[in-house]
C-alpha cells in the first residue's frame, strides 16, 4: 500500500534577502528599534544632547595657565625645555651661517654638484636653475633662512623617526602601541598642535622647528619600520647562520636592505617639512613662509607669488634628488668615494673664489620684480571674472549659488537630523564596507564629537568636506581617465601637478579669496585645489597598472572604450581608486583649518581662533574634533582588507 508523504511548501526568498550586506542593515535595524526610543526617551532627539557632554575648558586652560606661570621659573622649563630651545637657536643660526658663508654661488654648487652625482647633469642643470631663479625672484635671503631651519627640522625628524622606527620595526607591542600615536600626529592639523607647542617654547625657532618635527618624523618612523619588517628573511637567516649578534645582524643586514625605504623616508620627511615652512611662520618663523604669510595679510597676490615660488622649487629640487638615491640605491658605481671628492673640491673653490670676489650676497641689481604684473594681472581677472562675466555672471555669482545650492542645503540636513540618526548613518555606512570593528570605531570617533561638545560646527565642517570631495571626485576621476588614456595629456599634465602638490596651503587662498570672495564657497575652493592633485595621480596610475592581458581580451571580444573603461579597467583599478578616495578626504581635512582665515567658520576657524587668542581648550578641542572626523570618514570610505579582497 504506497503511502502518501506531504512536505510543507517552500516559500521563496526574494535574492535580495540573502545578501549579505541586508542581513546586516536588518541586524541594524533592530539594534535601532530597541535603543532608539530608551535614547529618544532619555535625552529626547535634535542635537546632541547637553547632558552627554564633557567640559574640558576648565582643566585645559588651568593647564595653560600653569604653563604661562612657571615658563619662566620652573626647573622643568629651565633645565629641560630650555636647554631644547638653546639647542635648536644654536644649530639654526650656525647652518644660516654657514649658508651665507658658502655665498649665493657656493650654494649653487654644492646644490648642482649634489643632483649631479645622485641624478646626472640634467638634474644638476635644474638644481642650479631653481636656486638662481631664487635669487632672481629677490628672495636668496629667506631662502637661506627657510632652508637652514628645515636642515635642522629635516635632520631632528629624521632622528626621532628613525629611533621610533627602529623601535617599532624590531617590536611588535611598540608597533602596536606606536601606530595609534603616529596616526594622531599625521591627522592632528599642524595649527592645533602649534598652540601648546608655543605655549611651552614661546614665539620663534624653536617653536616653529618643534612643530615640523611633530608633524614630519611619522612618514620617517613609518617606512624605516616598514624597510626593517620587510627585510629579505634569506639573507637575515644567512647572517644568523654566522654567529652575528643583534647589533651586527642590524647594522650589517637589516638597515641595508632597508636602503631604499630609507631614502623614501627622508624623502617624506622633507616634503612635509617644506609645507610646514608657510604655517610655522605663524608663529615666529623668518623666510619664505613668513612672506607669504604677510603677503596673504595684505592680499598681495604678486608678493606671495614671489615668496611661494622659491618653497616650490626647494620642494621639487630636493625631491627629484632623494627620490633618485632611493631609486640608485644598492647599485655599484665605479670610483663614487672619488667622484664624491672631486664634486666636494669643485663646490669649495666655487664658494672661495665667490669669497674673493665681494659677491656673497646676491646683487640687488639681478632681482625681478615680479610682483606689480602679477597685480595687474589678479587686478584684471577680478574685475573681469569676480563680476564682470555677462549672461553667466562672475565668480562671485558662482561662490553664492554654490553655497546657496550645495552648502547650504547639506549643512541644515545634517544639523536638522536627530543625533542617534547621524550615529545609526555612520555605523550603517561602516558595516556595510567593513566589519562590526569598523562600525564601532565610526561610530565611537563620531559620538565622540558630541562628548566634546562640538556637535554642530562639527556638521558644518563635514558639510564642507563633503560638498569638497565630492567634487575632488568628479573632477579628479575624470581627469586621472583621461591622462591614463593619453600620454601626451599625462605628459602634460605632470608639471601642472607637481606645482599644486608643493605650492603651501595659504598660497591657494590669495587668488582663490580674489576670485570668490570671502566665505565657506571658497574654502571648499582652496580644498578642491590642494586635494586634486594627488586623485589625480593614483587614479591614473592604478588605471594604467591594469594587467594588460584582461584589456586585450575584452578588445578581442569587441569592447568598445567606453566598454574596456567601464567593465574592465575601472573594476581592476578599484584599490587604487578607493586610496585615491581615502587621500582626497585626509587632504581636504587639512586645508578645512586654512579655510578657516578665509571665512570657512566652524571647527576651521575655532583652532585659528584658539591659535591667535592663547585658548588652549578651543584650539585642542576643536582640533581633536577634526582628528575624529577624519577617523570617521576614513572607515566609511575604506573596506577592511578582508571585505576588500571579496568584493575584488
């Protein structure tokens, strides 16, 4: 007798329920219906609520004042930070010194007879250029002045690094306990930390020099640490195998093989220190920077032009030069100890015979001024193109739609969502690229914020950065395509970018404040400019490091271009595209504090307030609130490597 079997009928899933990106968003969404009401309950919706705040401005400004007290009496500060101060004082004047004593032609030879036995003659003829066109510019003074104070930065930050590296790279706790640190100091906006560094060494050298080892020394700690963890392990086991100890296996294996990381380091190292040069002027710093600070003081367009050129052409001779030892280290060079000599012998006759000429200083007759065309020539693109444009209007009309159309707009969303609503945003963000670690940091770096009490200006300030990245975006991508589609273009286009990648920050806002105005339109407009650059750079180059194997399959399968671009380079490229995401928001972040000066408002202008008032806790808080914004866009816009790997 058969028996009859009745099962229960399926009941289909849509596709959509099994991914897994919606059992996360459910998940969330029920973590949100049962802590939304107890929050709303407790502290009510709107903006963050007062209850859950922290004021730190009492303990900080006790702390300042305890600082402005003893700076003078304390045996901390006499025998500890003074003898710091002294230190750094002595070895400044002493390069400056010797740099006026080499003359404005023995400086010139050392510089080309350098480049020439690290490069080649056509680098030595562009280091030579680039210092005599300092001179010419009417600047060889604070050149010699901006360059001996990054020789003494430049060497102090290579040694903090290297030691911290060192450590870092021989220690996986330190690594571990490091890494938090070197964060903060790479993220923390160089004017929030200059206040408590002024606070403790005053206006001046000393101050100014402390401030670029902070913000330089972590690319050095960074990459030594890196040239040691990535070490050759044959080679180290080989050394091992002879009975070396610890030191010998470090400075006979490990160091050498870690050359060329090094080398890259020094290379960061003195790039970042050259675009401190304009900001530690603020606080007392002589040279080129203190110009363009003056400049930007009295919107003086030719005269920071003039003092922004020199930094520009310091910045790009001294990293052609370190990026070429990078690229030559470990290879053999026949007679180089001789080479090196002749090249040393050829600089000090340069400089004696300048010596006995009379001709150490450049001849005030050689100068160019180029400052009065340069006016003349902001003078007519204002007049013509701030409001002068007919149908279109001019670039004022624009700065005021912009606002009105795309800042405005953003800002009241944000500041009119619920608190708990921006923090559920960030964590549905986080998860849905990264994992639940992901999520929790986003959310902790935002909540944070709120704790600071600096919720809303904290909401303008991510108003501006996003309206600013994503028109980094737009333009950066389409411009990156269009330089990995033609080398011409790319050709082109290089110079362009290495002068926006060295031009100092505040350079940006003279001409920028001329075109638009005064407001947060053209902070968003400095942003976009510095930011730019890089986009540009790593989209081309992950486009153009596609495996060429899998864009002649798709030819041969009739892709079009546009089809090649779409389904095959874009998706292989993604990597290189999300760092070119990841780079745009970090560098937008750091020109938010310089649109600051030029009506930017919000947390921008609380750390240059703090700065120019002495207030410690606005300054460091308001800083401290960038450093977490930064933290929170950085997971919400970077999958972890796991998720990154499947979604490839």
């Amino acid at each position: 007798m058969a028996t009859l079997t009745t099962s229960a009928p399926r009941v289909a899933v849509p596709g959509v329920l099994k991914h897994r990106a919606v059992h996360k968003l459910l998940l969330l969404a029920l973590a949100a219906a049962v802590l939304v009401p107890l929050a709303d309950a407790r502290w009510a919706s709107g903006s963050w609520p007062a209850a859950l705040t922290v004021d730190l401005s009492k303990p900080l400004t006790h702390v300042s004042d305890w600082i402005i007290d003893n700076r003078d009496s304390h045996p901390l500060f006499l025998y500890g930070f003074g003898y710091v101060s002294n230190a750094v004082v002595v070895s400044v004047r002493a390069v400056y010194l010797v740099l006026l004593a080499a003359g404005w032609a023995g400086v010139t030879a050392i510089g080309a007879l350098v480049a020439w036995r690290v490069a080649g003659v056509k680098l030595a003829l562009g280091s030579a250029a680039a210092f005599l066109a300092c001179g010419l510019l009417g600047m060889w003074i604070p050149t010699m002045q901006t360059l001996a104070l990054m020789v003494v930065a430049v060497l102090a930050s290579v040694l903090v690094g290297m030691l911290l590296g060192l450590g870092a790279g021989l220690s996986d706790r330190l690594d571990r306990a490091l890494r938090p640190v070197l964060d903060t100091m790479q993220v923390l906006p160089a004017f929030a930390y200059l206040l408590p560094v002024v606070l403790v060494f005053g206006i001046g050298v000393p101050a100014a020099v402390l401030a670029t080892v902070v913000y330089a020394a972590p690319p050095m700690a960074r990459l030594t640490s890196l040239g040691l963890r990535g070490a050759d392990k044959e080679v180290l086991e080989a050394v091992d195998s002879l009975g070396a100890t610890g030191r010998q296996r470090l400075l006979t294996a490990r160091l050498p093989l870690a050359r060329k990381e090094l080398l890259l380091g020094l290379n960061q190292t003195i790039m970042m220190g050259l675009s401190m040069a304009v900001i530690a002027s603020v606080i007392g710093a002589a040279g080129l920077g203190d110009r363009v600070y003056q400049a930007l003081a009295s919107v003086d367009v030719g005269a920071a032009l003039a003092a922004g050129i020199p930094i520009v052409l310091l910045a790009v001779v001294l990293d052609r030069v370190t990026c070429a030892a990078g690229e030559n280290a470990g290879e053999e060079h026949g007679n180089t100890g001789r080479g090196w000599l002749y090249a040393a012998a050829a600089a000090v006759a340069v400089a004696l015979a300048g010596r006995l000429a009379g001709r150490l200083d450049w001849p005030g007759s050689w100068a160019l001024n180029i400052a009065e065309p340069v006016n003349r020539a902001v003078d007519w693109m204002t007049a013509h193109l701030y409001s002068g444009v007919p149908v279109v209007g001019g670039t004022a009309d624009w700065a005021g739609h912009f606002t009105t159309w795309v800042l405005d707009p953003i800002r009241g969303g944000l500041q009119w969502l619920p608190w708990w609503s921006v923090l559920l945003v960030v964590a549905a963000l986080a998860w849905l690229i990264g994992t639940w670690r992901t999520a929790l940091t986003a959310v902790l770096a935002m909540a944070a914020i709120g704790v600071l009490g600096v919720w809303k200006p904290s909401l303008d300030t991510l108003s501006q950065v996003l309206a600013a990245v994503a028109v980094t975006l737009v333009l950066g991508f389409a411009t990156g395509i269009a330089a990995a589609r033609s080398d011409r273009f790319e050709r082109l286009l290089r110079p362009v970018l290495d002068v926006f990648q060295t031009m100092p920050q505040f350079v940006y806002l003279i001409p920028v404040v001329a075109l638009f105005g005064v407001g947060r339109a053209p902070a968003v407009a400095a942003a976009v400019v510095y930011a730019l650059p890089a986009v540009v750079r790593i989209t081309t180059q992950g486009l153009r490091q596609v495996d060429p194997a899998a864009l002649e399959s798709a030819r041969s399968l009739g892709a079009t271009p546009a089809q090649q671009l779409r389904q095959v380079q874009l998706p292989l490229a993604r990597p290189a595209l999300l760092l070119a995401v990841n780079q745009g928001v970090v560098l937008v972040l750091a020109v938010v504090i310089i649109g600051g000066l030029v009506g930017g408002g919000a947390l921008g202008y609380d750390v240059v307030f703090g700065l120019a008032q002495g207030d410690l806790a606005t300054g460091l808080v308001a800083g401290a609130a960038i450093v977490c914004l930064g933290l929170m866009l950085d997971r919400v816009t970077q999958p972890t490597e796991r998720r990154a790997k499947k979604g490839a």
